[in-house]
C-alpha cells in the first residue's frame, strides 16, 4: 500500500528502525572508527567544575550512584516530581529506586530525597521553589542535555545531575553523575569503555549547535505537518529546550494503544504518555524532512484505517 509515496503495512523482515535516540546502525562502524579524544574531559571541566563529574556505563547507573551517596534505608523515600505532574515515570528510574528504599509521587513523612524529572528535554520551571523542603535534590536531566528551564537553573540546583548521552547523541553506552557539591564520586567504569565513550562524545559535542537547531527544526516541522491530521503539540517549544520527543495531542481521541503497534509495525519506536491523553515519536537531530513525512503517513493510513 502506498500513502504519499511510502510503503505502508510493510512485510516484518523488511521494517525500517526508526528510534527515539539518534543512534543507528551506520553508527557502530562510524564510532568505532573515531580517533582518540579526550576533547571531553575539558568540555565538561569547563561547563560543570573540574572533579565534577564521573562518567558511568548509563543513566541508570549514574542514580544508583547518587542514591548510594545518601545511605537510604529500606524505609525512607523518594519523591519524584516531573515537568507535566502526570504519574508517567520511566521504570528505568522506578527499579533503580526500588533497589534502595521506596518511592512516591507525592511528599512523604519519609520522603528524604526529591528526584526532578525534567521530561523529554522540557525543564522542570521554579525548581529553587524545591529547596524548601530541605532534603538533598537529584535532576534527571536524561533527555535534556541542553535544555534549561526560563532562569537557566536547570542542572544547578540538584546536589548530584543525571545526563544520559544515548538520549542526544548517536551513541549505545554512556552516562554522567555531576556533583553540584564537594562529593567526589569515582566509578569502575571499565577504560577502554570510558575511551571509547569519551571519543564519541568529543567528536559529537563539536555539533552541539547543529543538534539543538536540526531538533527545532524537525520539532517545528513536524508540529505543522500533522495539524491537517487535527494532532497539535503537547509542549511548546522555546529558544532555550531542545526537544527529546515530539509529543502531541490528538483532536480525535485516538487508540493510542493501538497507534503503539500500528506505528511499531512501521519501525518506529514510540509510546503513550501514559495518564494523558498523549503521545510521542521520535524528533531527532539524524531525521530528515521525509522521515517526517513518513511518520505523518504512517499516522494518517492508521487514521484512514479506523474511520
């Protein structure tokens, strides 16, 4: 079936890999054959302090290493807070927790760290407001790397940061716990994990410009391609975030679970935004106009499809 000159309901072996990270297949080879770098290390020496930051093997590894710092107990709780105040949270965030204490989504008696979750690359506004509750703060800063919040505190004001670099960057491994106090946190990353890690990231970073305005402008195009499909945005974007997803809203009050597999069946990765009436796909600095296009079509034949 053919819809604006895209193949629609393709045979399964022959499925395109679109994902909400920006690593592909061609990257394996590219990154392996970047030269050696430790441009990196300066990078983030000047952007976050010298003795700052450790790298780790993922995200999920750079929470366990913050939660770790607090000596929990089994008994104590984390209280996580997001940008929208939806009840969605990642698992990968939920199992680290659990591995230590409890969590809720709401202040506790119990509750002895607040866990910011600034969603999909939109900050979390007024986090300094936070501070009033006089318990230690982790931002999860996973998919907003460039992102900052309307007083660019963003980052700053969690006494430890999560970055997770496959959210931004075309590569499979790598994380950053940043301390925004005097703790010093070292990881047994294995080194030739770490080199590898560090020579992406100082051949990638050199693009930060180019990443942040391609993802604006895909998030820009996209959102005005899929109004005739009466979908809008569910954010609004602003000169200061850059996007990880492009989430929207639906006029038609779709099946979003059904869209989930519809668009799985297309080869692209995606989810509902549980608790909302939401939904996202990915926004990349790697996607082109047409792949674009392609995700409206694919939309467009489910919609056709459940008239």
């Amino acid at each position: 079936m053919i819809q604006n000159g895209f193949i629609t309901n393709p045979y399964h072996e022959l499925m395109p890999d679109y994902k909400i990270c920006p690593f592909s297949t061609v990257d394996i080879v590219k990154n392996k054959q970047l030269p050696e770098s430790n441009y990196i290390d300066e990078y983030f020496q000047n952007r976050f302090g010298e003795n700052r930051f450790t790298y780790t093997v993922n995200g999920r590894d750079a929470i366990s290493l913050a939660l770790s710092h607090f000596q929990l107990k089994t008994t104590d709780c984390v209280t996580i807070l997001t940008t929208t105040g939806n009840f969605y949270i990642s698992s990968c965030v939920t199992t680290e927790i659990e591995k230590h204490c409890q969590w809720s989504r709401t202040i506790e008696s119990n509750t002895k760290i607040l866990f910011v979750n600034h969603e999909f690359g939109f900050p979390y506004e007024n986090i300094e407001a936070l501070k009033k509750y006089n318990v230690p703060i982790i931002e999860d800063c996973a998919h907003s790397f460039f992102s900052q919040d309307a007083n660019a505190r963003t980052g700053k004001v969690g006494d430890f940061v999560i970055y997770s670099f496959p959210k931004m960057f075309p590569i499979q491994v790598g994380g950053l716990l940043v301390s925004n106090n005097d703790c010093v946190i070292k990881n047994n990353i294995p080194p030739d994990l770490l080199q590898y890690i560090k020579n992406c990231l100082s051949f990638y970073i050199k693009d930060s410009e180019a990443i942040i305005e391609t993802r604006h402008r895909n998030y820009n195009y996209i959102s005005e391609i899929v109004k005739e499909l009466q979908i809008t945005e569910r954010f609004a974007l602003t000169n200061n975030i850059t996007p990880g997803v492009f989430m929207f809203k639906s006029q038609k009050h779709l099946n979003y679970a059904e869209l989930k597999l519809f668009l799985y069946k297309h080869g692209i990765q995606c989810s509902v935004f549980y608790g909302e009436d939401a939904f996202y796909i990915p926004v990349h600095q790697n996607l082109t106009y047409d792949d674009l296009d392609y995700f409206k079509a694919v939309m467009k034949t489910f919609m056709k499809q459940k008239q």
